[in-house]
C-alpha cells in the first residue's frame, strides 16, 4: 500500500468516525424524545391515539437503525474473534 492510499485510507477512517459520532449524538436525541414519550404516555395510548403514520414512521425506523447496528454488533464479535464478518451489502442486488 502506498502512501498515498495510507493517507486517503486513514481520512475515510477519521470520517468513518465522525460520522459515527454524529449519528450517535442524533440517536441520543431520538432515545430521549422515545424516552418522554414512554413517560407521558401508555403503550396502548400510543398505539389507540396516535396517528397511524406517524406510528408506523417512527416504528420503521426503530427496526431500521435496530436491523443497522445488530448487523454490525454481529461482525464486530466475528472481528474480534478472527473471523471474516459477512456484509451482506457486499452481495449483488437480484
């Protein structure tokens, strides 16, 4: 590797990074506004009086971001142990 692609490697890395960061701090955000609604209001108020798309949106996303991370939780623990984790974002689309 030169060290041409070190360097361009080693900005995706910190990019990498930040984002990350970024995408923690606006999950915080998410967690505490999911956070006041589970204190205000039941699971059944919710489910009875909210309206349904917004529900469903929010819903949505939560299993997106849950499917995100435990994919990546996944290769993680395959990192760590000396595997090769398996993205399947890697496949071809069919």
């Amino acid at each position: 590797m030169s060290s041409r692609n070190d360097l361009s490697d080693h900005l995706v890395v910190l990019q990498l990074n930040a984002d990350l960061r970024s995408a923690q701090v606006d999950l915080l955000s998410a967690q505490c506004a999911t956070d006041r609604l589970r204190l205000r209001f039941s699971t059944d108020d919710l489910a009875r009086h909210s309206q349904r798309d917004l529900l469903r949106k929010a819903a949505g996303s939560a299993s997106a971001l849950h499917e995100f991370y435990s994919t990546i939780e996944k290769a993680v623990v395959a990192v760590e142990s000396g595997a090769t984790p398996h993205d399947p974002t890697d496949e071809p689309a069919q």
